[in-house]
C-alpha cells in the first residue's frame, strides 16, 4: 500500500504544467481530502508484465495507401524488423506509476529498451499532456534528448513538462490546427489547509531545529502572502534550467527577437511552426512516415563521416559549445570558448581535429616560416661541410701517394705531421661550421633534435 501519488504532487512539489490542467486537479484534491484516509491509499500492480502492459510499435506498409499500422506485442523481440516504436505521454506527468498509468521514470527505460533493441529503427513519442511535476522530467528529457536512433515527438498537447521533454526530439510534428503546444514557465499552487484542518479539530504546529532558520521559509512566507522568496529561490532556478534546455534542444529553430515563446504562451496550429516550437504540422500516419524516413537516413549515415551524420538537418544539437559559435565574428571569439569548444569535441572522443584562434594560428605560422628557413640554411652548410670533407679525403690520398715514393722515410715525418695539422684544421673548420648563428638557432629548436 502507497500513500496516493496524485494527492502527494499536488499538495508537496512544483509543477511544469498549462494552468487549466492545474485548476482542473482542484476538485480531485478536495474529493480526496474530504473521502479521508481510504482515498489516500493506492495499490500498484506488483507484476506489470502480468498485467498486460504492452510494447506498441508502428509500419507504413507500401500496400496501405501510406496508413500506419499500430500493433501491440510483450516484447520488442516479437516486432518486425524496422518498426518505430510508439511510446504514449498521456495525462499529468509523474515521475511515478499511478493506477496503471506509466510514469517518466518507466517511460524513460521503455524508450532506452527500444534503443537498444535491434528491430527498432526510430522512435515515435506521441505527447498529449499538459505537463507535469518537475521531479522526473528533466531525466524523461535527456533520455529523450540522448536516443541514439531518430526520434519524432508527435504533438497533440504539448505543454510545459511536456514541452522540455519533447524538446530533444529529432523532428516535432504538430498534430493539427487545434493541437496546443508551449506553455515553457514553471509555476507553484498553494494551498492552505489551516481552517479546513481546525473544522474537522486538527491543529498543526511546524517546529524548526534551531538552527534550521531557511528550511521551507520560502513556503512559509507564501502562505502569509509574501511569494518573492519562493519564487526567486525555488522557481525561477528551475524555470531558468527548463529554459536553457529548451534553447539548446531547438537552436536558431528559435527567433526569441521576433517571438519570446519563454514566457508561458500556447501556440495553436501553424503558428506553432512559425514561432519554431515545432518543425511540421501533420497527423499520425504522417508522422510515423517521418520517422521511418529519419530511421533509413540514419541507417544510410552509419557509413558516411561523422561530419555528415553531425550537420543532418534535423540532427540533434549535441556540441553547442560550437554551435553556439555560429554567426559570430572571428575577433569576438574569445580564447576561453576556442578551449571550451576543444574540451567539448575531446569529450565526445574527436581528437583529430580541434580549432585555434587566429592570434595562435600567426604565431604557429610564423613559427613554421622560421623554421623552415633555417632548415633551408642548415642543408645549405651540410652540403658545404660534406664538400669540405670530400677535398680533405682527396687531399689525404695525394699525401698518401706521394708518401710511397722514394725518400718514403722523411715523407713519412712529414706525412705524420701533415695528417694532424688537416686534422686539426677540419677540427676547427667544423667548431667554425657549428658556431655560425643558424647552426646555433637549429641546435636549440626542438623540432630538429
């Protein structure tokens, strides 16, 4: 037995969620309270395999007139070769099952399982909520976000939680012209239960450590009217990473100058495409069509270059260090984000490349002109000193010849005492050679010893 999940969200956590579908939880919450402690207990099914639960997967047959078909199996393993798998995001969201109802948190796995699972060839996640709590949904999202096949997010409703977790879709299709989608804010609803608790004779007392003089303060405040500690302390952090996901997830797709779609809007039909929260507008079948679509692009890019597979048109954004780049002027680009960026591509096990600021790529060219030079001035004494060495051996053997004619004895001192003033000579001829400034100049250049 569980204390009831519903009432527990509602009553205890912020929530991403379209401000209708809050108020429309209200009467639930009261319904609950007022049925006491028996509408406060919940069972779960502890076998869910036994209880039916299901893996939908979706094909466009040739023979279909382009109409999807949905089946049903207990396993990917049962599925054809090349199906999408279908996952529903129906209702609030909850990190939690409820009453049969799938959490993010089983989501979440079901989409890593398809994953992985060779018959799947793309993802279709099919959004109709209003949002939800925020416990779950930013690990729902970056599942959603890291798939490695394509992932289409095919929007009835999405709204706030749901938005941030469809986000990281490869493609958004719009469902139609009533579809809703947007709702990107955070909100809080408070309630409080002082004089409902003392009409039925309960009275509470919230007691601190003594040294806990913050814990829940924000909260406390609030429910005296007072909500900026709350809001910046609490709400504005999490609407601050929900926003940034978003960015990230969308990219230039978002022109915030024209339309700030970051305040908590919902947009309807094609002006959810036009304010870039969606990518086409379609029903079911021509989504499905699209992710079969994605999944053979995907299949084709395995073979090509990782540039290719990286600068796809609806390729998820998984450096914006670099992308974050685009557009701006060479001389605006500091050092810190070339270093950024460099960390980003060596993370993601890129090491043959990397990328220099202009200032560096002088200096390296300058370095490699001086370098070159010398060598040039290096070769050019190597040959003289090769050319030296060369006349001294002809020079050796005339003393040679001329120490075996007659009179060898006297030649012979003489010829001693010839060896080792050549020899002397090429000593010092070659300490002349060495001491030249380019000799000394490569001597002292790493890239020559």
């Amino acid at each position: 037995m569980q204390v009831n999940r519903i009432l527990s969200a509602v009553l205890s956590q912020p929530w991403l969620i379209d401000p209708l579908a809050a108020e429309g939880l209200l009467p639930l919450v009261l319904k609950m309270l007022e049925q006491g402690p028996t509408a406060q207990l919940e069972e779960e099914p502890k076998d869910k395999k036994k209880k039916g639960w299901q893996y939908e997967v979706a094909l466009v047959g040739h023979a279909s007139a382009g109409r999807a078909s949905l089946m049903s199996y207990s396993s990917y393993d049962d599925a054809p070769a090349g199906s999408i798998a279908v996952t529903t995001v129906s209702g609030s969201m909850m990190r939690n099952d409820y009453c049969g109802s799938p959490g993010t948190s089983t989501l979440g796995q079901r989409i890593k399982e398809a994953d992985a699972h060779p018959n799947i060839g793309a993802h279709l996640v099919r959004f109709n909520t209003p949002g939800g709590t925020v416990d779950g949904t930013e690990a729902f999202a970056s599942i959603i976000q890291q798939t490695q096949k394509p992932l289409v997010a095919f929007a009835e409703s999405m709204c706030s939680a749901g938005y941030w977790s469809g986000s990281g879709a490869n493609l958004i299709v719009a469902a139609g012209k009533t579809a809703g989608v947007g709702s990107i804010g955070t909100m809080i609803s408070l309630a409080s239960f002082e004089e409902y608790y003392k009409k039925i004779g309960i009275a509470t007392h919230n007691i601190r450590a003594t040294k806990s003089k913050d814990k829940n303060e924000g909260y406390y405040q609030a429910l005296e009217g007072k909500y900026d500690k709350l809001r910046t302390e609490s709400l504005d952090p999490i609407n601050e990473a929900f926003m940034a996901a978003v960015q990230e997830n969308r990219g230039d797709k978002l022109n915030l100058k024209k339309e700030d779609v970051l305040t908590g809007k919902v947009y309807y039909g094609q002006s959810i495409v036009d304010v870039g929260l969606a990518d086409e507008i379609g029903n079911f079948d021509y989504a499905v069509r699209r992710a079969q679509e994605l999944a053979q692009e995907h299949s084709s890019s395995n073979q090509s270059t990782i540039h290719n597979q990286e600068m796809s048109l609806f390729s998820k954004n998984k450096f914006p260090k670099l992308s974050a780049l685009a557009g701006k002027k060479t001389e605006d680009i500091t050092a810190e984000e070339f270093d950024a960026v460099n960390e980003e591509l060596e993370a993601a096990g890129i090491d043959t490349a990397g990328f220099i600021t202009a200032a560096q790529l002088t200096t390296f060219e300058t370095g490699l002109s001086d370098a070159t030079r010398l060598q040039t001035e290096n070769n050019t004494l190597t040959a003289a000193n090769t050319k030296l060495t060369a006349d001294l051996a002809t020079a050796n053997s005339e003393v040679t010849r001329l120490g075996a004619l007659d009179g060898a004895a006297s030649t012979g001192s003489a010829k001693a005492g010839t060896e080792m003033e050549e020899e002397a000579a090429e000593d010092e001829n070659q300490k002349a050679i060495d001491a030249l400034p380019h000799n000394q100049a490569l001597a002292n250049n790493p890239a020559f010893n």
